[in-house]
C-alpha cells in the first residue's frame, strides 16, 4: 500500500514537468518525491529516458522506473493550435513550471516564461538549459558530456590521467537536477512571503564550473594569485583506491592524529615527525611520497584487514564498492536504501528510496512512474476541458492516452 498522494512538505504544490532526458526529470521526480503533484507533460512519443532499454513493455524503461515516480503523465503534441492552448491553461495553473527546451522553442510555442507569468504572475517559471541566457554559447544544445568538457571536468581527469576524459556518471545532469530543486524551494519561500513568483535560469555550465571551482580555484582565488590554481591533493595520480592484498580499499587518514595513528599501525611512528607529513600543509605539499608509501603498505593486509584496523582507530576507511552489488551491503540493507516492490504493470522492481530522511514530512513513493499519456483524461478534465474537446483532441492525434 503507498502512503497517500497528498502527504508530503509540497503538499498542495501543483508542478510542471516540461522536461526531457535527465536533469529536468530528476529535478521534477525530487519534487514529486517531496509531495508535489507533478504532472509530466510529454510528447506524444516520450523521450530517451522513458523509451530506451532495458525494458519489460516500451515505454517503461528501467531508469524511467525511478525516475519518473511520483508523476502523472499527459501526452501532448504541442505543435497543435488546442493542444498548446491546453498546455498552456495547465502552465498557468501550476505553482511550478520546470523546463529545459530551449528558449526560442519555448518562445515559438507562447509557453515562455514571460508569456506565462503576464497572464499567471504567481508561477515559479524555472528554465534549465545549458548556457546562460546571455552568453554568446545561449543557444548551443547541451548534454551531458559537453558540460563535463567545457566546465572541466575533463580536464581535471586529464590532470592524472594521460588524456582528457568522461567521469562514467551523468554528473552534470544529477547536480544541475538537484540545483533545480533547490532552486524551485527558494522561490516558492520567496513566495509564500512575497506572494510574488518568479523566472528563475539554471545553466549547466555556470553551475558546473562553479561547483568545480569549489576545492580547485585554490591560489588563484587571489589577485594577484597566491599559488598555482588546483588542490593538488585532487591532481596527484596516486590518489586513488589502494590495492590490497585481495582487493582494493579506500584508505583516508586524513588530520594529523589519524597520520599519526595510520604511522604507527604501520610500523612507522617516525614518520609523523617527518617534515614533509607533519601537517596538512606539508602533507599536501609532499602528497606524491605519501600516497606512493601508502600504496606500498596497502598491499601488506586484506580490505578486511584494513577496515577493521582503521576503524579500531577511528580513521576513514572503506572498501570500494562495487555497484551491482550494492544491496548487498550491509550498510546500505540496514537503511533501507532499497526496497522490492510492485509496479501494476510492469510488476517487480528495486525501488531506489530518497536517501533523505525527514521527521515530520517525509519523502515517499506516492505514485509509480505512469504509462506515456496514463492521466491525459484526468488533468486535461483539472484545467477544464470538457469530454466532447479531449475526444477531439485524441482523435485528432493531437493529444495522447494509454489507450492510444
């Protein structure tokens, strides 16, 4: 039994998802996830993330089971005259609007930010692309591994690898999803004490560079710089999962009295009054030698055998994991983190919970991921549609349900 679509702190927040691929839909889902009734406003095909494989039936993909819960889903071909003047009704009767297509597109269409908030001033009209609106990049397309170049990621990589590369994750896509999020909160709090809503950008490359720059604008924060830029404890090839000696394992003394416990476990206390690994500055400065020693007496003891004497002396320590087997972890078991559960069309799945935890407003698996088109009917019906004009528009192919 799911806990009831109106619980939640978002409760009574009525969202928008106009969005594609990944970012927007993570974004919408946290949402969703929070409480909000989001209603996914598709095309009548669906997008990558919904079509692609594996898959049990088309259209439910595997990462569309997680990522578009706690959703309703309307299927609309917004090229048609009443189709868009329904999409339209819809955006101007939300709280939240969230989109990543393009702003001239938008623009073409008359859903553009500032065509929906002069007749809805209320709404929060959240546009995400990939460059600032007014930067000469505004209107390159953008996905995911073009971000992870241009805001430097992949240089970064280069910097200890032999070559620029690709993290294997669509980072960008999950941060700027979560900066959305974060986003859309802040102005629905400006707006409940302002009463006013607002247009809000999340560019993908200003917000990765940005996030890269955190640890590694270092000295060059500075004018003139007072060091080299990057955090060199970030940049040295020999930071990195250690080998033991049946595996592999992240070993992390990190303070001074985790240095100097690691030291002595390993049979080297003198080498806490070494110069170079006297203090977290000198340590960084010298962090090649260290981590070159480290990595010679990672291989002197099993994964097991460091985690459980690291751990008896209170220093950072973990296995690497391996991902395709992350239920069984026992950590990751005891949370909870993933729960078996049953989808009413495309039976058993692994539902991956909001990591999360609230006491008094919990996030929940409310709604499963909806078929393309499922609540067409329903919500074409909520901004007032009668049942002569959705039977129009569904035959004419201009909008789509389940049944078709």
């Amino acid at each position: 039994m799911l806990p009831p679509a109106n619980s939640g702190a978002l409760n009574g927040f009525r969202v928008v998802d106009l969005t594609t691929v990944l970012m927007g839909p993570l974004a919408a889902r946290i949402l969703g996830d929070l409480g909000a009734d989001v209603i996914r406003l598709e095309s009548l095909e669906g997008d990558s993330s919904r079509n692609s494989l594996p898959a049990r039936t088309p259209g439910m993909s595997s990462m569309a089971m997680n990522l578009q819960r706690n959703k309703r889903s309307i299927a609309l071909d917004l090229k048609d005259p009443t189709a868009r003047s329904a999409a339209f009704r819809l955006l101007c009767g939300a709280d939240v609007v969230v989109t990543n297509m393009r702003r001239g597109a938008l623009a073409r269409l008359g859903l553009d930010p500032d065509t929906v908030r002069a007749a809805a001033p209320s709404v929060v009209y959240c546009v995400a692309n990939g460059y600032g609106s007014d930067g000469p990049y505004a209107d390159r397309p953008a996905y995911d591994d073009a971000i992870q170049a241009g805001s430097g990621i992949s240089w970064l990589i280069g910097q200890v690898q032999d070559r620029p590369g690709y993290l294997p994750a669509i980072i960008a896509d999950k941060v700027c999803g979560m900066t959305i999020a974060q986003a859309v909160l802040a102005a629905l709090l400006h707006r409940a004490r302002t009463g006013r809503g607002q247009t809000i950008e999340v560019p993908m490359l200003e917000t990765m560079v940005a996030f890269n720059l955190i640890e590694h604008q270092r000295g060059a924060t500075f004018d003139p710089p007072l060091a080299p830029f990057g955090y060199d404890r970030l940049l040295t090839p020999y930071r990195r999962p250690f080998r033991s000696a049946d595996g592999w394992v992240a070993l992390l003394p990190y303070n001074n009295a985790h240095w100097a416990a690691f030291f002595a476990l390993c049979e080297r206390p003198d080498l806490a009054a070494d110069p170079r690994f006297a203090d977290h500055n000198a340590r960084i400065a010298n962090v090649d030698a260290l981590y070159r020693w480290v990595d010679e007496v990672a291989a002197t003891r099993t994964t097991d055998a460091w985690v459980d004497a690291c751990e008896a002396h209170g220093i950072p320590v973990m296995p690497v994991l391996d991902l395709a087997h992350a239920a069984d972890d026992p950590h990751l078991a005891a949370v909870g983190l993933f729960e078996h559960v049953e989808h009413p069309t495309e039976g058993a799945y692994v539902h991956v919970r909001d990591a999360v935890r609230y006491s008094d407003s919990p996030s929940a698996l409310r709604r499963f991921t909806p078929r393309l088109g499922e609540h067409t009917v329903e919500v074409l019906t909520e901004v007032g549609l009668d049942t002569t004009q959705i039977e129009a528009l569904v035959a004419s192919g201009a909008a789509r349900t389940t049944a078709t």
